[in-house]
C-alpha cells in the first residue's frame, strides 16, 4: 500500500530552481561575455553591457539562494541534512552507494530504494555544491577586479596573489562545462528513476512529497 512522504521542504524546492535558473542564465551570459556570438549595430543597443548586468545580477541571486541552502543543510529535515551528502563516511553508506553504482553502470540487476536521494546521488551533489561554491568565489574575485575599492576586493582581492586571473577565468569556464554536463545527467537520472520507481521522483521537486510503497522503508 503506498505511503505519501513529505521529503523535499519548501526552501529546498525553491533553493533547487532558483539556482537551476542562475546556472541556466549565468551559463548563456558568461559564454557571451567570454565569447561574444552577436554583435551590435550600434554602442545604443549596449549589448555586452545587458549581459554583463543580468550575469552580475544572477550572480548575487546564486550566492542568496546557496547561503540559504547551506542554512538548510543545517536546520532542515534528515533528507536535506548535510550528513546526507556524505554516505562513504558510514559502512552502510559505502556499501549502499556501491550497489547504486552498479545497477547505473548495469554490472548489477537489483534496484536498491531510497526514500531521499540514494547516496550515489548525495556524493555527486555534494561535488555539484562544491562547484557551485567554486564559481561563486572565482565570479565574484573576477568581478572584484572591477572595484579594487570595493567589498568584494577587500574580501577575495588576496586570491589572485594566489591564482593569476588568466587562470581563475579558466576555472570559471572550466567549471560551467561540468555543470552543463551534470545538468544533461542529472535530467537523464530523474526521468530514470521516476519510471524505474514509479513514486514520483520529477514531481516531487514541485510538490514536497514521494509515493512510497511500505515493504520499501
């Protein structure tokens, strides 16, 4: 008999696609700004300028929304705790992530079941969280470069003693790819996992809740 469990918490749905849409929109905007694919017909339009503008403006939208995540990580429920996101610490954690793996990669037949995400997921969003965190530092001391009297110069201005910018805008570009590749799988695993399990998996980063059958808690 199938059970509705409320997993996913509102600040966790609405964390997920505010930062699905930064990623979205600061991935088009800094390909132009590093790669212009259309040009202006005159400086009136202000093309790179807009672009400029919305990427900065999401910019500080991303760091908003993973301040709030990493908030929750802490206060929310067990299925969006940070001690979700590292199962390889426990031997039940290794051993479940591993069965996991197996049946991605097709050297397994059984389908384990997680109520939250499985901790083959946690450990790759866990890396995910860990580039979103990249891009926000290596943005903003590129963005610092702009102000030297500003925040963000008195704040992160000391890395580039560190990294030489010609390399930190490498990283940043670097790290967009990841982060498109993960988004292209990331989709392909949902829809996988909500037709294998049958319990909801796409609908319930909208509503909160999964249907869970009871022999499967």
């Amino acid at each position: 008999m199938l059970q509705i469990r409320y997993v996913w918490e509102l600040p966790v749905r609405f964390t997920h696609w505010i930062n699905a849409i930064c990623v979205l929109v600061l991935s088009l905007t800094g390909f132009y700004i590093g790669h212009p694919f259309y040009t202006a017909s005159s400086t009136a339009e202000y093309i790179m300028g807009w672009n400029r503008f919305i990427h900065f403006l999401f910019g500080y939208l991303f760091l908003v929304s993973m301040l709030v995540r990493i908030y929750w990580f802490i206060v929310g429920n067990h299925h969006s705790s940070w001690r979700m996101f590292f199962p390889w610490a426990t031997e039940k954690g290794r051993k479940s992530a591993l069965t996991f793996f197996r049946y991605y990669t097709f050297s397994g037949p059984k389908l384990p079941y997680e109520v939250g995400h499985n901790p083959l997921a946690c450990m790759a969003y866990a890396a995910v969280f860990s580039l979103f965190i990249i891009q926000i530092v290596s943005g903003f001391t590129l963005y610092a470069q702009s102000q030297p009297a500003g925040f963000w110069f008195a704040s992160l201005g000391w890395l580039t003693s560190l990294i030489d910018l010609q390399t930190l805008r490498l990283v940043h570009h670097a790290v967009m790819w990841l982060l498109v590749g993960f988004f292209i799988n990331h989709l392909y695993s949902a829809w996988l996992m909500d037709v294998k399990e049958m319990n909801g998996v796409m609908s319930s980063i909208f509503s909160g809740y999964k249907f869970v059958e009871k022999e499967d808690l």
